[in-house]
C-alpha cells in the first residue's frame, strides 16, 4: 500500500504537474494580446492543463483502484461530495487558463479574476459542505457560519499568495501553499484518509509546478496576472473545505484547539503579514526561511497534539 501512495499519489502528480508547469509558463506574456497570440497562448496553456488535470484523476483513480481498469472509470461515483473536487479543481484550472488566454489585456484579466475566484470560492465552499446537512449534522446557521468564514479565509490568502508571487517570491510561494495543505493533511491523516491522500496528492501537484517555476520564474504586478495563478487559485480554493471537513470527522478527543485551526486556514495570510513586516527587503534565502519554520512550526504543532500515525495503511 505504502508503494502505492508514493507511486500515485505523489510520483506522478508530482511529474505531470511539473510537466504541464512548464508548458502554461512557456505561453506568451499578457500584453494586449492579437488574435495569433491568443491561439499561441493555448496552444501551452491546453496541454499544460491535461497532464495536470490528469495527474489529479490518475492519482484519484489509483487511490480506487481502478487505474488499470478502464471499464471501470465510467462507473466512478462518489460517498460524499468533496470527492467532486477531483474533477471541480482541474474545470476551475481551465476556465483561469481560457480567461487568461481570451481576454485581450492585462487590465481586464486582474479586473475578472477576481470577481471569477470569489464566485468559484462559494461554489466549491457550498458543494463540498452541503451533504453535512445528512443526519442533522449541521444547521442552516453553521453551514452559513463556516460559508462566511471560509471564503473570507480563501479570499485573503489569495490576495496574499498572489501579492507575494508579485514582490518577487514567485519562484518559492508556492511552498507556503503545500505547507498549508501539509498541515491540512496530517490532521485528516487521523480520521479520513481518503481525505488525506486527496490532499497529499494535491500537495504533490504544488510541488511539482514549485519546481517549474524555479527554473521558469514568471511574475504579475496585480492579481491574476501570474502564469502560475490558474493552478494556484483553484487549490488554495479547495485546501479550506478540506480544513473544515478534516476537523467536522475527527473525534471530539482528537480535534484540534480552535486557535490552531484558525492559524491554518489563514496560514498564507500569516506567512505574508510576517514576511511584509520583518523580511521583504532581505534577501530571498531569509525570507524563505522564514515562511519554512512558520509553516514546519504549525505542521510540528498538529503532529504533536494529534495521536500517532498508524503503521498499517
């Protein structure tokens, strides 16, 4: 089982995502775009979001065990609707890569991209926490509650990551995004995971366009404008529901203080205060460091006030 996991769920996320990276980094940059632009935009953009929505439902598949069964994969279903996001999260990539093709400037991409990510925050928030109505698990009040403060989280951290990528962070920030989804990760580990894996999956895809993106450095001076960003939102989208249902499924003996949970909904937010208080003008290896021991600092916090790993997947 163990080779399994490493195999479907991190090697091969991991090599596609780097792969179609490199291709949606290599499309021309935005600027008042002609037509001929435009087609040569997704002529990189299309391939490069296959291989990266492929490398979501291969490790999704894998997880099922119905990779090498193709008779199977039209029979695919799901138990709760979070496990939608395997085809949610790469429908949320397309649409970002045809806006960032189609649209004819700069000016008008970062003026849709935002309103575009709050409507994709509330569809993804509002599907993957809606079956929690099942067995009275949850009233029209806390779904309202939770709905509020996570899009209010998934809309912060946005503005964060993508105003770090802009100041010069765009070759490492993407590693604040996998130390949040590491932590998210661990937590579900406990109690959900199915969860867990999806999770850890999608943490392979940051990885694999993290390590793109040190050789293929490509920035935006305002929201939407970075090559990267139509992987970056969808994900930074899903990680929050995630959160929630990771901490709704565990044991009430095992479930986190609310202080930490907070610290990791809004962990990107938290890197960026920091980073814009202390480190923006030093150099990148500092501020690296720095947004490295606050993430392994919450991550180590998880590990230690959760029970141990099981050893037998």
């Amino acid at each position: 089982m163990e080779q399994q996991i490493l195999i479907f769920q991190l090697f091969i996320p991991f090599v596609l995502a780097g792969i179609g990276s490199w291709l949606i980094t290599s499309a021309p940059p935005l600027d008042d775009w002609e037509p001929p632009y435009i087609w040569q935009s997704l002529a990189w953009m299309l391939p490069g979001v296959l291989l990266i929505s492929l490398g979501i439902w291969m490790a999704d598949f894998g997880r099922r065990g119905i990779l090498d069964q193709p008779a199977q994969w039209l029979s695919w279903s799901s138990n709760s609707r979070w496990e939608w996001l395997v085809f949610l999260v790469p429908a949320a990539v397309l649409l970002l890569a045809m806006l960032r093709s189609l649209l004819s400037s700069t000016s008008k991409l970062s003026q849709v991209t935002w309103p575009v990510s709050i409507f994709l925050a509330i569809s993804i928030m509002a599907w993957c926490l809606s079956d929690q109505f099942k067995g009275n698990r949850w009233s029209w009040e806390v779904l309202f509650a939770w709905m509020v403060v996570g899009c209010v989280a998934i809309t912060v951290n946005l503005g964060s990551l993508e105003n770090m990528a802009a100041s010069g962070s765009s070759r490492w920030v993407l590693l604040v995004l996998a130390g949040q989804m590491g932590c998210i990760s661990a937590y579900a580990a406990q109690s959900y995971l199915s969860l867990s894996l999806w999770i850890t999956s999608c943490s392979a895809i940051v990885f694999g366009a993290f390590v793109c993106s040190l050789f293929r450095s490509t920035k935006g001076q305002s929201f939407g404008l970075w090559h990267l960003s139509i992987l970056m939102i969808p994900l930074a989208i899903a990680t929050v529901p995630t959160l929630f249902l990771a901490d709704r499924y565990s044991p009430a003996k095992d479930r986190l203080p609310l202080w930490l949970i907070g610290t990791v909904m809004f962990l990107p937010t938290l890197v960026w205060f920091l980073d814009i208080v202390y480190t923006r003008e030093c150099r990148q290896w500092l501020r690296v460091l720095v947004a490295f021991l606050i993430c392994a600092s919450v991550l180590s916090t998880i590990i230690i006030l959760t029970k141990p790993f099981e050893t037998e997947w």
